[in-house]
C-alpha cells in the first residue's frame, strides 16, 4: 500500500492500537489516541507503562488503524522517538502535553492542575514515525 494514502486515511481517525516490542520478541499491544502531522504520529504516554519501557529497549513499532467497516484498515510501520519526561509544570515536555491537549481537545478548565498532573502521572511524547504501510481501503 502507498505510505501517502495510509496517511490519509489515518488524518481522519484519532485511534490506534500501539504493538510494540517485549525483550524477549513477543508483542505488546495498548489502544492509543494520536495526533497526525505528516508521518508523524503523536502519541501521549506515561514512563512507567510497559510499553514506554519497550520503546526505550527497542523503538521498532506497528500502529494498526481501524475503519468503520471491519474491512477497511490501515497498518504501518516505523519507530518511536521518545521525549523526556515532564518533570517540571511548566518544563518544555509540559509545554508539547499542553499543545497535544488542546489540539485534541481544545481548551482545559485548569491548565495548572492538567499540568501538575502530567508531571505526578510521568507523562512524556512519543512520536511514532511510519515508513511503510499496509492495508486495506476503500476508494
């Protein structure tokens, strides 16, 4: 499947399931909610999900994307670039988790609280980048 037109399709949903790798080669799977810009794919995560830590170990990934119709699907291969953690409410990662919020979202009610939370919670940006695609979509 052309890469371009996954990417398409993916600019018109918002979730995804995340695989990623264990140590010893099986797969872990976690449904994630995404942002799109290009062929990057944002991603919210906490540190201490066994995801996080296998990205860390190995930052080779699949996100598999699912139509309406069971039928229609998009998957795509790629890594995952993991920024550092919030540590600070008002550090740089703090800053990317509150532009990840409002484009998702829009505005919050407390933007101090949200952001103490992202710090307490361990939150950081993972940006999965694809480079291939397969899949099955409809014209």
């Amino acid at each position: 499947m052309e890469l371009e037109r996954a990417l398409q399709f993916a600019a018109t949903r918002r979730n995804a399931l995340l695989t990623t790798l264990m140590a010893d080669g099986r797969p872990q799977q976690s449904v994630v909610f995404y942002l799109i810009d290009g062929d990057r794919f944002t991603i919210s995560v906490t540190n201490s999900r066994v995801k996080t830590r296998n990205l860390r170990r190995d930052p080779r990934a699949a996100l598999f994307i699912a139509g309406d119709d069971p039928f229609v699907w998009a998957s795509f291969g790629g890594t995952v670039e993991l920024s550092e953690v919030a540590r600070h409410s008002h550090d740089e990662v703090a800053d990317r988790l509150v532009e990840y919020y409002r484009r998702a979202v829009g505005e919050h009610e407390d933007w101090s609280a949200y952001r103490a939370a992202m710090v307490d919670e361990g939150r950081l940006i993972a940006t999965f980048v694809a480079t291939s695609a397969t899949g099955m979509l409809r014209d």
